[in-house]
C-alpha cells in the first residue's frame, strides 16, 4: 500500500470516470457489489486504516454508528447533498469532517422537477398505461384530460439552489413564480418572484406545489391535512425532496378525494419499497429517487467527494465543507 495514496472506502460502486480515478490514484478496495451496510463500512475502514469514507444515503451514520467510526478516519465524505442520513454533530463532535455534494446536482433535480410536475399534471401514469396495455380506442375530447401547466401559478417551499433552478425553469413556462422561505432573498435571486414568510398564506394561491427543503426533524411532515387543505381544490403536488417533509396518510386521502388532483413524488417516507397505496394511486406520477441519476452528474459527484478527500489528505480546506 502506497503511502502517497489516500486510503477510502466507499460504500457503493461509483460512476465509471470516479472508479477510473479511484483506481489511479487511490488505495481502496474494490468496488462493492452492493451497497455496504454501515457496521460493514467503518469494519473495512478499521481493516484498512482508511482515513476517508465515502457513503450515500443507503449506509446512514446516526449518533450510534458514529462512536464506531475507526480512529484512522479523519472525513466522511457523502455523496449527496442531503446530510439527513448522517448525524452531523455526532460526527464532528468526534473531531471528524464532513463534505457534501452541492451544486453539482442542482440542475438535474430541478429538471426533474419540472418532469414530475408536467407528468403529474398531464396524467402520464393513466396514458402509459393505456399505452402499455395496447392502445385499442381513440380518447374522446373530454376524456381523461389534463390540467395545463403554462402560466400557472407555482410555490415553491424552499428557495434554495434547487428552488431557484426551479424557479428559472417555471419561468420559461410563462409561470407565476410565488415562494416561501425563511429569508427573502435580493431581487437579482427573486427574479420577480414572490416571497411569502408564511406558508399558510402562500398555499391557497398555488395552482402547483414543489418542495425544496432539506429533511430534518423541524420539516417533518410540513404537509400535511392541514396544509394540504390550504391549497385550491384540484392543485398539483411535487416533491423531489425528501419524504419526510410529507404526511403520507393525509397525501393518499388528499389525492383520493380530490383535494389534490395529482401529484409527482421523487421520494418517500420509506424508502425503498414506498407506501403501496400512494404509489399505486392512479393519478401519483413516481420515481425511484433519482433526482440527481444522469452519468453527467452522478459523475461530477463522486469527483467532487474526491477531491474533498484529496483537500483533506493534503491538509487543505475541504470543497464543500459541512458544518453541525
Ligand atoms: C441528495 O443528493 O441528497 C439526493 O437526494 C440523493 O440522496
């Protein structure tokens, strides 16, 4: 083993160009087949006195999995840019650092959502099943119609990197862009759109509502009965975000009532293997997390999770450092 060489681990196979360099200038041992379970990882990294770990949401650190984090480990470096599989503070309390991947992923979760919004509200999962099942009769002028997205009326929770992606895409649409955020951002960010402080206010005037939050414990289940009933009756709901942020239970109900007309989810409160009445809804567009899923920026990920590792093993400032 060469010393010159920063010892990882990595709990999943990552993109061919990553491998490629892992494999150049990195000791770590081969690639898994499957994604390694926490225990598994910080058992290799003691083997292997690996000083950084590379892990994604399918090996979470919680406060117990972090008093098992081998003293060689100096940086678990996630290749996400959600942290809420990992316990932040456990972690640096332990002395360790922690890197995310932000930016890298902003356009392919934004462009995801505007996929789950236009395939939600054009009613993509009862068309390609008709498709599917052998397309054998016209559709009649007042059959199984959509609702039009352009120039309607989008809020966005979050303004964020992705919310204001979002937020340029919708632009392009002819929407009204209405926001709600802690902070109201500069006018050059806001782009003419509108900032409501409160959530309740914002919700009765959004024909389409699209996540962008990050999961936690102050975000959960954010939408709920009580939220969803604020929105017009027959509105679109996306979230790309995280499950979490959302009361299933009253989603199903909302979405069997018609409350809420359709809706385009990314994630879910359990994943894998999601709730089987919400996604066998007829009027749920969904997909198997995969916002951030291209070659291009599953790519640029793990390069941007190596380069932390390279900045931390020569001592520099990491790229994108995470703070507790
Ligand atoms: C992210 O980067 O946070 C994606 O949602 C994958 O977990």
């Amino acid at each position: 083993m060469s010393v010159s060489r920063p010892r990882i681990i990595r709990t999943v196979r990552l993109p061919e160009e990553a491998e490629k360099r892992i494999t150049a200038s990195f000791d770590a041992p081969p690639p898994p087949s499957s994604p390694l379970s926490t225990e598994e990882v910080f058992r290799l990294a003691a083997e292997t006195k690996a000083q950084a770990v590379l892990v994604t949401n399918s090996s979470p650190v919680r406060a117990d999995d972090a008093a098992l984090i081998p003293e060689s480990v100096g940086l678990i470096a996630t290749v996400s840019v959600g942290l809420d599989h990992l316990d932040v503070k456990a972690i640096t309390d332990r002395g360790i650092l922690i890197s995310n991947t932000p930016d890298v992923l902003t356009d392919c979760n934004a462009d995801l959502t505007m996929l789950l919004i236009l395939a939600a509200s054009r009613r993509m999962t009862e068309y390609t099943k008709i498709i599917r099942d052998g397309w054998k009769r016209g559709l009649g002028m007042d059959e199984l119609l959509g609702i039009r997205v352009s120039g309607k009326t989008l809020g966005i929770v979050g303004m964020g990197r992705i919310g204001q992606a979002v937020a340029r895409r919708a632009r392009g649409f002819g929407m009204t862009v209405l926001y709600n955020n802690r902070r109201r951002l500069d006018p050059q960010k806001e782009q003419g759109a509108t900032w409501f402080e409160n959530l309740e206010d914002m919700l009765p005037q959004c024909d389409i509502l699209t996540l962008h939050l990050p999961g936690g414990p102050e975000s959960d289940s954010l939408i709920n009965a009580a939220t969803l009933s604020l929105l017009p009756r027959g509105a679109v709901f996306v979230n790309a975000a995280r499950g979490r942020l959302v009361d299933e239970d009253a989603l199903i109900e909302a979405l069997t009532s018609g409350q809420i007309a359709a809706a385009g989810l990314d994630v879910f409160r359990n994943e894998p293997d999601p709730d089987p009445r919400l996604i066998s809804l007829p009027n749920v567009f969904a997909t198997p997390h995969i916002g951030s899923a291209t070659r291009e920026t599953r790519t640029d990920m793990g390069m941007l999770a190596l380069d932390n590792v390279e900045a931390f093993v020569q001592g520099k400032p990491l790229l994108t450092p995470v703070t507790a």
